[in-house]
C-alpha cells in the first residue's frame, strides 16, 4: 500500500462520521401556523366531488377537456415553471458534486532558447524542449454537514419548485374552466336575446298594423320601435363580449381562434354543470394538498438547511491534497526526466473574520422566520378560499333552484300576456312589463347557472385541485410535528 492512502481513508472515515450541524427540520404543527382543527361552512349538497386531480372530468363536457389539455401543453407559465424545476435539479446535481474528490490534470510543452547547460555537453544558447503532465486531486470532507445540508436544502427547493409548477396547472386549468364557462354563459344570453329581438319585433309589427288599422295610438309604435332597438343594442353588446371571451380562451390554450370557435359550436350555448349528488367530506388535509401550500412547506424546510450550512461555514474545514507529475526537459542533446507526488490533509480553521459568519447565521435564521411567516400566511388564505368556496358553492346551488322556478313562471307570463295583447285583452304597456320580467329572470337563471360552474371550479381550485385522504392518514390539517428549529454539533 502507498504511504498516505492510510491517512487519507482514515479522514474519509471521519468524515462520513461526522455529525450535520444546525437544525434537524420539522414540519410546522397545525397549532403553529394557524390551521383549524374542520370547517366552519357547511358541505355543499346535492352535487358530487371528483375525488382525483382530473376534476373537470366530472363536468362531462368533451371541449372543456381538450381546451385544458392544450393549455397545459402550450402555457408559457407551464413552461417557464418546468425550466424552474430543471435549474433547480441541475444546482441539486451542482450540490452533490461537493461529496467526491476534484480530479484535475494537467499537461504543457514549452519550447525556448536557454541558455544555461543540462550536461557538460550541453551548448549555451541550445533550444530548449520542456514537457511537462500531472494530475491533482482535492477532496473537501463533509466533516460538519456543509454539503449534507446544502444538498437537504437543494432537495427541498427542487420539491417547492415542483410544487409551484403543479399550482400554475392547478390555475392554468381553473382559468379556462372559468372563462370556457362564461363563454357558454354568453353563448346563452346571445341566443336567448336574439329570441326576445324576435319577439320585439313581431311585437313592432303587430303594434304598427293595429296603428294603421286606427285601433292603436302612434304613439305606441314609437315605444315599440324603441324597444326594437333597445333589444338590439342589448344583442351588439353580447356579441362583444362573446368575442372577448374566445379571446381569452385563444390565449390561454394558444390554439388559432378558428379552432377554438369550430370546438365551441359542438356544444353551443351549454353551460357546464356538475350532475347533482351530495358531497360526503371534504378532509382537512386538504390544505396539505394545495401546492402553493406544500411549496411554502419545502421553502421552510429549505431555509432551515441554509441555517445549517451558515454554522457548519464557522466550523474547520479538512482537505484532502494529492498531486502527481512528470516532467521531461530535453536540452543540447540532453535529456532529464522528474517525478513528484505528494498527498496529506489540509486543515483550516476561521480564527477571526469581524463578525461574518456570526452575520451569516442570523441571516439564515431571519430567512427562516420570513419562511414561516409566509407559510403561516399562505396556510391562512388557503383556510379562507376552502371557507368562501363551500359557502359560494351552497349558496349558488340554492340560487340555482329560485332563479329556475322563476324563470319557468315568468315565461309563462310573458306567454300569456302576449295572447291577451294579440286578441286585444291586454295593453302594450302590460306585455313590455311583462317582456322586461322574462328578460330579468333569463338573465338571472344564465346568472345562477354561471355562479354554479364557477362556484365548483373555485372550489377545486381551493383545495389544490381535487380532494382525497389516503387510507390510514389522520383527517389534520397539517403535519402534527412541532418545529424546533436549534442547533447541535
């Protein structure tokens, strides 16, 4: 065995026995960052939840589908969080190198005129041919858990990133979910007000024949042309809205508006809607679900390990120094050939630096304290959308109902009272009071059903996407570990 190999296993071994210095991290407890034991709103009934992260499925509408699915695979905000997730794997990758030795070598070939003499028969003023060729080694030794916690905060940044991608699919697909809806919404207003611009019109002519006919006034066909026109001014500005919408939806998924409109016309003017069942439980791990949630938990977790690598930086470090190199110097005819090698440890030691390192712990400390902040932050927004959105979707369901049954009577209305005007039973003042309470109650059962969609999709946001407790896991909010964020050697 050559000298020095012996030493140099001997640091490896004491190396790798070394202990990791700063804090051990620790999920924050439910308690600490200020999650409720359950929820306060009631479960939304007669509606069923999709129980996987494929929640728009259960709207059962095949355009929705594939509008998200091109989103997903043409989202610029997908991309730039994938080319997050590789940065992040590479630096990973970068962090671990640090567990293994350097390897470095090293050649050159000098050629000069010298003028001094290798032999004695050596000529001054000869050319001189020097060859030289070697190889280096450094190895840092992990002896205080630098690198092991460098590589514990890497792991948890690259998980936080992971995270935070899932939460921009999470958005991307709530948002043309949202806008898909409203699109059908206003799909349904257009042709419900180009039904009523009908009705306005018939309505014109009859008044105009009965002003002819001497059995009106004039001045009736004047109100009844202006509400011709009131009714298509109401149409112009849907159709406008219509248009924005398919906008919207062009840019979320980045398909060509013709695309986009020939899919939307396979199912024209349908509004999505959930099929009607009840809700069994929604688990308060749901918040442990959310991915913005879960990405502030491993940006904890991260900054809890750049606690560790600022003390374990005060801490000695020891190296492990090897070279080995020839060198051949060829001269007048002359040759002389050297070997080196060498091996050993290097220690050192940080006897003063004004404070520095001492800056840099409390540094990583107060990191951390801004990480729990935002944790604790986050935790509590994510508490209120799950509130707001079990509250939205119970009500929407209720506001659904009323707004159905008033719409079928106030059709029945309308219907009646424009027999009563043709046989001449009712006034024209009477049927255009009744027109205004059907285009009201239209509009307001198009409002309801929007609400409800929209209710849902929120919902699903809220809770990360989808909600589902894994068989033998406790129903807590958040892991039940305390945090206990101290240092040990």
């Amino acid at each position: 065995m050559r000298p020095g190999v012996v030493p140099g296993l001997s640091f490896a071994a004491l190396a790798l026995a070394g202990c990791a210095v700063g804090p051990d991290y620790r999920a924050p407890a439910a308690s600490q960052v200020d999650a409720p034991p359950g929820w306060h709103a009631p479960l939304p009934r007669d509606t069923q939840a999709a129980k996987n992260n494929r929640w728009w499925d259960l709207f059962g509408d095949p355009v929705l589908t594939s509008l998200i699915a091109d989103a997903d695979k043409s989202s610029p905000t997908v991309a730039l969080a994938e080319g997050r997730m590789r940065e992040a794997r590479a630096l990973l990758d970068a962090t671990r190198s640090s567990y293994f030795p350097v390897l470095t070598g090293t050649a050159g070939a000098t050629r000069s005129n010298g003028t001094g003499a290798v032999s004695n028969t050596a000529e001054s003023g000869a050319v001189q041919n020097q060859l030289s060729a070697g190889l280096s080694l450094l190895w840092d030794l992990d002896l205080f858990g630098r690198t092991r916690r460098g590589v514990e905060g890497g792991n948890a940044r690259l998980e936080s990133i992971a995270a935070d991608a899932l939460d921009a699919r999470v958005s991307l697909a709530a948002n043309v979910a949202l806008a898909y809806a409203q699109r059908r919404q206003c799909e349904a207003l257009l042709e419900q007000d180009r039904v009523d611009l009908d009705s306005r019109m018939a309505t014109h002519r009859l008044t105009a024949d009965k002003v002819n006919a001497g059995f009106a006034a004039p001045a009736d066909a004047l109100r009844t042309e202006a509400s011709v026109a009131e009714g298509r001014a109401t149409l112009q500005g849907v159709q406008g809205q219509c248009a924005q919408l398919l906008n919207q939806l062009v840019a979320l998924t980045g398909t060509p508006a013709r695309s986009v409109e020939a899919r939307l016309g396979i199912r024209h003017a349908s509004i999505p809607l959930p099929p009607r069942a009840s809700i069994e439980e929604i688990p308060a791990q749901v918040l442990s679900q959310r991915p913005d949630i879960a990405s502030a938990e491993r940006a904890l977790a991260a900054a809890s390990a750049d606690i560790g690598v600022a003390v374990a930086s005060r801490y000695p470090s020891i190296q492990l120094l090897g070279a080995i190199g020839r060198d051949r110097l060829s001269l007048g005819g002359a040759t002389m050939r050297v070997e080196t090698w060498s091996f050993g440890p290097s220690l050192s030691v940080p006897l003063f630096d004004a404070g520095f390192g001492a800056a840099q712990v409390e540094a990583a400390r107060a990191r951390y304290d801004q990480a729990l902040a935002l944790y604790r932050q986050r935790v509590r927004i994510a508490v209120q959308d799950v509130e707001d959105s079990l509250v939205r979707t119970d009500v929407a369901l209720e506001r659904e109902r009323s707004a159905a049954l008033a719409d079928a009577r106030y059709q029945s209305y309308f219907q009646a009272k424009e027999s009563q005007y043709k046989l001449g039973a009712a006034s024209l003042l009477d049927l255009e009071d009744a027109r205004r309470l059907t285009v009201g109650s239209r509009l307001l059962l198009a409002s309801a059903q929007l609400e409800r969609a929209q209710a849902w999709i929120s919902l699903y946001r809220a809770a990360g996407g989808a909600w589902q407790r894994p068989e033998g896991e406790p129903n807590a909010m958040i892991a039940t570990t305390p945090v206990m964020p101290q240092d040990r050697p």
